[in-house]
C-alpha cells in the first residue's frame, strides 16, 4: 500500500530523483513511496540512486511517456 505519492510530472532531469531522494529521506522504514515521472531518464536515476540508499524498487511501470516507480523504504 502506497504511504506517499511523489508527483514529479514535467519535472525534467535531475529533478525526480532529487525529489525522490529527499522524500525517502522523510520517510520511517516500510513505508512505500509512488513516483510517477514523465522524464525517461529517471528509468536510469532512480534505480541508481536506490543501489546508493538500499531502499528497495519494488515495482515499475511506463504507460505512454508516464514512468511510475513502487518503492519500500528500508
């Protein structure tokens, strides 16, 4: 179950996952945060920034140009 949703539509690199980063930050461990990008590089950013912090991707989808990434604070 989703804990927080991060919209960072039309937010272009390196925004999403600075914003990404700084939620995780916030957030107590097994709690799960939504990204929901339009900005393909973030299907390179946040899985790099997620090897860095150890939290883990659990699941990510692409539907048109929108990415939506699943992700469980450790």
């Amino acid at each position: 179950m989703v804990s927080i949703t991060l919209d960072a539509l039309g937010k272009k690199c390196p925004m999403p996952v600075l914003l990404a980063k700084k939620e995780l930050k916030k957030m107590n461990s097994g709690e799960v945060l939504e990204v929901i990008s339009d900005d393909s590089g973030s299907l390179k950013d946040i899985p790099s920034l997620l090897s860095k912090t150890g939290d883990e991707l659990l699941d990510t989808t692409q539907d048109g140009e929108v990415i939506t990434f699943t992700i469980k604070k450790i």
